[in-house]
C-alpha cells in the first residue's frame, strides 16, 4: 500500500505540477515529437488544410454521436429537380441510343447534344442568375446516376461540366467580371469546358504539374500588358476534342521579379478560349471504346493577360487548394454516380433474368451458386445508394468532406466493378455478346475508367483515405503539428502541454473502450435505435475506439515513416472507410423508414462491413513493425479473437428471395435505372419478361404439381406442355394464352444479337 501510495504521488506531481511537467514530459516528449514529424511538402500541406472534416472525424475519434448521424436529415429533391428529372432527364433517354452512341457513331448524336445545352444539362450547378439551374448535389447526382444507367459515354458528357471544371471553379473563385462574361455562356451551352489538369508525367501526382506560366510582358489586343507565357502537354481530357473553353492547371513562375519577389509562385488555373492564338486541341482518345469526347491539349509560348487566372492576379499560386477542394466535390458526385448506376441495372437486370432464365428445369436464381453472387450484388447496390445519399448530403451541407469523398470514390468505383462482375458471372453470354440488346457489356469495358480517374484507385486508398484522415480528423495531431511548426519555442512549449494531457487522456480512453467493448461483446455501448439494427452501432463504436487506439500507436511509434508503409496505412484507412459506409447504410434504413423488407439486405451489408473493418485491423496489427506492441494492442483490441464472420449462407439466401419478386424492396433498389414509354431495349425486355413470369408464378406451380403427379410428361417444350395442360383441362384457355405470352416475352429476354458480319 505504501509503494502504491508513493507511486500514486510521483503521478500527481509529474502530471499536476505545471514546472515539474513541463520539464520532465513534455519537453522530451515535444522533441521526440519533432524528430518523428513527418515531413510535408508545401502541396500535402494545402491538401490537409483544404476541404472540412464532417461525420469521419466522429468515426475517427472513438465514440461517434450517433444522433448527429441522424441529425442530416434525408436529402431531397425539391419540385423544381423533380420536374427536370421527370421531364427532361426521362425526355432524354428516348434519346440514347447507346449501341449507335459507342459502335457506330462514337460521339453522342447532334440533337443529343443539342437538347442537353437547350434544356441546361451543362449548368446543373451554375447559380441562377447567371442562367443556370444551381441544383443539388443529390440531384446533380441522381440525374447523372439515370442517365448512366441507359449510357455511360452520355453520362460523362454531362457530369464533366458539372464537376471539376471552368463553371465550379469560376462559381467559387472567379472574379465578378469573369463569372459575368462566361458563367451565362456555359450556362446556355454556348461555351463548351473542359479542364485540363493530366499531362504525361503528372496524373495521380498532380501537384508535379510540369506545364508552365513564366510572368512576361507581352502584345494583348495591340496592347503591352502583364501576362503569362504558357507552355502545356496535357492529355486524358474529357469534353477537350469539342471545348470552346479550356481551363489550365500550371505552374506559374516569375523569374523577373515583375510581381515581386517570389520566383516560384505555384500552381495556378487560369481561363483560355480555345480559339486563342497558339491554343492546340490535338486528337482524341479511344477511351476503352466508350463515345464521350475525350483527347489532347498543347500550347507552346501562347501568351495570356494575367486577368485571366481564375480569380484574378491575386488568386496566383492558389490553384492546388482551388483543385483540392473542388475535386472533392466532384470526386464523391459524379464518379459515385456511375458507380451506383451500375449497381441499380445490375440489380435490376440480374433479378429479372436470374428469375427468367432456366437450367435443368429449374429459374437459375434457386441455384446456390448464382445466390450467392446476386446476393452481392443487392448487397453492393444498397451500399452504393447509401453512400450516395450521405456523401450527397454532406456536400449540400456546404462542407467539403475530402476524406469522405476519397471513400467514397475509391470505395464506391470498386463495388461498380464488383456488381459487374457478378452479373457477367450469371448472365454470361448475355453479357458479353454486344449489341442493342446488351445492358452489361458497356458499362462492364468502362468500369475501369472510373477506376482511374481523379486519383487512381491504389493511391486513393493509400495514402489519401488515411493519410489525410489520419491528421485532419484526430483531435489533437493537427494542432501538436502547428505547434510543432512554431518559431517561438516557448510558446510552442505551452501550447503542446496543453494538447498533451487531453491527447493523453484521448488515448487512455480509447484503449479502455476498446478492450471493454471486446469484452463485453459491446453490450453496454449506446445506440440511438432499438430492434434489429441496434447491436451495428455498438459494434461499431467499439471498433471506432479501436481503430483510434492504433492509430494513436502507429503514428507514435512510426511518425513520418507511417505514410511509406503504404500497406499498413490502406488497411487503416480501410477501416475507417468500413465504419463510414456502414453509417451510411444504417442511415438510409432510417430514411427509408425502416422498411422490413429492406432488412434482409441491411443485415448482410452491416455484417460484411464489420467483417472487413475488423479484418483489415486483425491485418494492420499482424503487419505492425513492432511485434512487442502489436501482441500488447491486439490483446486490447481483439483479446477473445476476431469473431466477425460476416453473412451466412442463410442470409444470403434470404437476401436473394426478398428480391427475386416484384416489390417496394427491389423498386427502391433500382429506382435510378427507371422504366419509360417507349423502350424497347434489353433491360425493358428481360423487366417485363420477368414482369409476365412472376404474375403466372401460379399457374407454373400448378404445372409442376401436375408433372409430379404423372398427369404431363416432364420433358417437352413449353409450347407443347401448356397445350397438353390445356387438353386435359388442368388449366384453361386463358391460361394458357398467359403462359405462351409470358413465354414469348422469356425468350425475347434471353435472346442476344447476331449481326451478318462484322
């Protein structure tokens, strides 16, 4: 008692006498906190300053507020994006053809093209009164996401203006007379954008921009102005081959001192005519045969004043943040957009034929192997349009959630891929034989695309997910950094002592919560619901306290090496990826209303999340370089073992089932890819085939009773089955009429093109 007495003293004295601290702790631990800082280059550092934190940083902290989820309300669309959705955005899928689209015409058609700039699909998110239509993000979405169901090639070319680009980046940058002179031009569609930000040795490292700006004097409209002269080589440039506007990321230097006296002022965008002397719009690119417009631009010594910087002069230097944060908007709207698009058809298209089509006598969707594809599929479809709508949600809130935009895009472009790969798998030579009739076989060769656009997949979830989330959502690392960087030492003394203790504290906590919550099987964690969805936020609190705990470790031990051990830092970010769309899925079963049919489906996605967070910190912890701390942490975060096992095989028949049938379930898992007048291809056949099949599912059973009992032979064609039937008076003549129709429509369904040649 007297050892732990004394012990207890020596903690009060270290830890409350301010001096006494200061000297004995944080002293040391300040110096060690600088020699292991990592260091940050002058672009890594406007990418962590740039964009906001928004519900990832509750993930990150170890005790999420559950009720602050549910707080974002359910987005909406307002009457206004109703009634463009319902009219225009449906008017123009009576327009896509998207076989002529990619096979034969390689372009949209012209009266494509015209409608979108008649009707302002190009100026979803330019404000009203330049002209524009200033719409939602989920509306900028969901409309992108319906007309990506019919064509990809079609939905690039509208998502292009509305995300990065000259428009948003002139709505949130430009100078009043730049927003006057070209936002009512690119609302009107009179000027045509493109951005171009790649070139050949800078795509996911755009920050290595070697495209310049030097600040010269030069002749502008038989004047001698302040300008730049610009020399560029980009490629990969979506809308390029058809712009009237190019927007140019470069770096901009001032070797003369004209403007002062930084030579090397940074990336900077500005604004240029595609018309202006010296411009290059250069070939087009075949992008994996997909038909949007997509090529080269090049410049050499092409002179610009300086008043077309984006912003103006005094926006010089500032074009990385402007990116960052732009991208970020545009990362989690369109290319999520696609990527829920594939989701909806596939659910869509693979429900109704796994139902129509049949094998040894039996719809193949009764098969186990088929079931336990197309459960993935539902599942993975639900998790896109639950991400969809948080990450749509946050951006209307006005924040710009880069962690969370990088989730989603990494994220969301792997389960598009995911989904079409299952459906091939069960449609199989429906998939893969091309033509007027194929639904998959488009979007299945631009799946890839998305894949690599704005930050390629792997960097994404190396070191964009973690890296950035890492410092920008912790409490306190951001601040210990500032401080770290201060000039006055003694200032920056006092100011980390005041972080350290609350970082300490921070870090206890989440150990103790962390390792209770194992215990106790997260039994006495809160939850804001009860019923069936209840023990998903438990468990997910607990290993949001978890993965807080590792990080705080990680960062400690491993400090600037961390972000090099990319392996290690992906499975970090994968877990806080985990958490953040399994919130998203929860929160659109509350939206939805907590429907029941929904839950099949809710289950199997929260229990394959919790799998693969907790697999992915098993992961991180079986790679930790320091095996002594690594066995230390995994008996606090796993000390009875990682028991999440993910979905059984009877959820995952229960989950096929719940969507091998007409319904609200299945209707709101593919309301993106919707049904219109007047459509007469594949995905409209095989939806009323399946239609037709599902409403004569009686007279099929009373058929099979029949065949069971010996009264019609087993093997013959249907044709000549519901004749026999209807001689023998085991159905009528109406119902057989209903069998040979819905027969008809099967075989419609089932049916692939075949072309003379070639």
């Amino acid at each position: 008692m007297t050892l732990f007495i004394l012990a207890l003293l020596v903690i009060i004295v270290l830890f409350g006498v301010k001096n006494i601290r200061m000297q004995c702790i944080t002293r040391p631990v300040f110096a060690f906190f600088k020699k292991v800082l990592p260091p940050l280059s002058d672009t890594e550092k406007e990418a962590m300053e740039a964009g906001d934190v928004w519900w990832e940083a509750e993930l990150f902290r170890g005790k999420p507020n559950w009720d602050t989820l549910h707080s974002y309300g359910r987005p909406r669309l307002t009457e206004e994006e109703k009634a463009f959705i319902d009219e225009q955005v449906m008017t123009a899928l009576t327009m896509i053809d998207d076989f002529n689209i990619v096979q034969e015409r390689k372009d949209l058609p012209p009266e494509l093209w015209d409608y979108f700039k008649k009707e302002g699909f190009f100026a979803l998110i330019i404000p009203k009164e330049y002209g524009g239509k200033a719409f939602s993000a989920y509306a900028n979405s969901t409309i992108v996401s319906k007309l990506a169901s019919r064509s990809v090639s079609a939905a690039v070319s509208v998502m292009v203006p509305n995300s990065l680009g000259p428009g948003e980046l002139l709505t949130h940058y430009g100078t009043k007379e730049q927003r006057d002179h070209w936002l009512p031009k690119l609302a009107s569609g009179e000027a045509v954008p493109c951005f171009a930000l790649t070139g050949p040795e800078a795509g996911s490292d755009a920050g290595a921009i070697p495209d310049t700006g030097i600040v010269c004097r030069g002749e502008f409209q038989g004047e001698e102005v302040l300008g730049l002269k610009l020399n560029w080589d980009k490629r990969y440039i979506t809308l390029a081959p058809v712009s009237t506007v190019l927007g140019l990321a470069f770096q901009m230097r001032d070797p003369e001192g004209l403007l002062g006296d930084r030579e090397e002022i940074g990336i900077t965008c500005a604004l240029i005519p595609t018309d202006h002397p010296g411009v290059e719009i250069g070939n087009r690119h075949n992008p994996l045969n997909m038909g949007f417009m997509n090529g080269t631009t090049r410049g050499e010594d092409v002179f610009i004043p300086l008043d077309w910087i984006i912003g103006g002069p005094q926006y010089a230097g500032r074009g990385w943040r402007m990116l960052v944060e732009c991208l970020s908007a545009g990362r989690g709207i369109s290319l999520p957009a696609l990527a829920t698009a594939s989701g909806h058809v596939t659910t869509k298209t693979t429900t109704a034929y796994s139902y129509v089509r049949h094998q040894f006598g039996l719809s193949i969707g009764q098969f186990e192997g088929v079931q336990e594809a197309l459960a993935r599929i539902i599942a993975n479809t639900y998790q896109l349009e639950a991400a969809r709508r948080l990450t749509t949600t946050g951006i209307d809130l006005k924040v710009k959630p880069s962690v969370v935009t990088a989730i989603a895009k990494y994220h969301m472009t792997e389960m598009g891929r995911d989904v079409l790969n299952d459906a091939m798998d069960i449609q199989s030579g429906k998939g893969i034989q091309l033509g007027p009739k194929n639904y998959l076989g488009h979007g299945y060769m631009a799946t890839p695309i998305s894949i690599t656009v704005e930050g390629a997949n792997i960097l994404t979830r190396s070191l964009m997910i973690f890296g950035q989330g890492a410092t920008r959502c912790h409490p306190y690392v951001l601040a210990e950094m500032e401080a770290a960087a201060m000039e006055d030492t003694g200032e920056a003394l006092e100011r980390f002592d005041n972080l350290l203790l609350g970082h300490m504290g921070y870090a206890a906590r989440n150990a103790l919560s962390s390792l209770w919550g194992a215990l106790t099987g997260s039994r006495f964690n809160s939850a804001p619901v009860s019923g069936e969805t209840k023990q998903y936020y438990k468990d997910m609190t607990r290993l949001s306290a978890a993965l807080a705990f590792v990080t705080d470790l990680s960062m400690l031990v491993m400090g600037g090496d961390l972000k090099r051990k990319e392996m290690l830092s992906a499975r970090l970010g994968d877990v806080l990826s985990e958490l953040y769309l399994g919130s998203a899925t929860l929160k659109l079963f509350e939206d939805n209303g907590r429907q029941q049919d929904d839950l099949p489906t809710v289950h199997y996605v929260m229990q394959l999340r919790l799998q693969r967070a907790a697999k992915a910190l098993y992961g991180a912890l079986r790679n930790f370089p320091n095996r002594p701390l690594a066995y230390a942490m995994r008996a606090l975060v796993f000390p009875l073992g990682n028991h999440f096992n993910g979905p059984d095989d009877k959820l995952t028949i229960a989950v096929c089932q719940s969507m091998l049938r007409p319904g609200p379930a299945r209707d709101r898992l593919t309301h993106l890819c919707p049904d219109f007048e007047g459509d007469n291809g594949g995905i409209a056949e095989v939806e009323d085939a399946f239609i037709a099949q599902y409403k004569a599912k009686h007279l099929f059973k009373t058929l099979r009773k029949a065949q069971k009992e010996g009264k019609l032979e087993r093997k013959q064609a249907n044709d000549a089955l519901y004749a026999q039937a209807y001689e023998l008076k085991i159905i009528t003549e109406a119902d057989r009429d209903t069998l040979l129709e819905a027969d008809r429509l099967r075989k419609i369904a089932i049916a692939v093109d075949e072309f003379e040649s070639l």
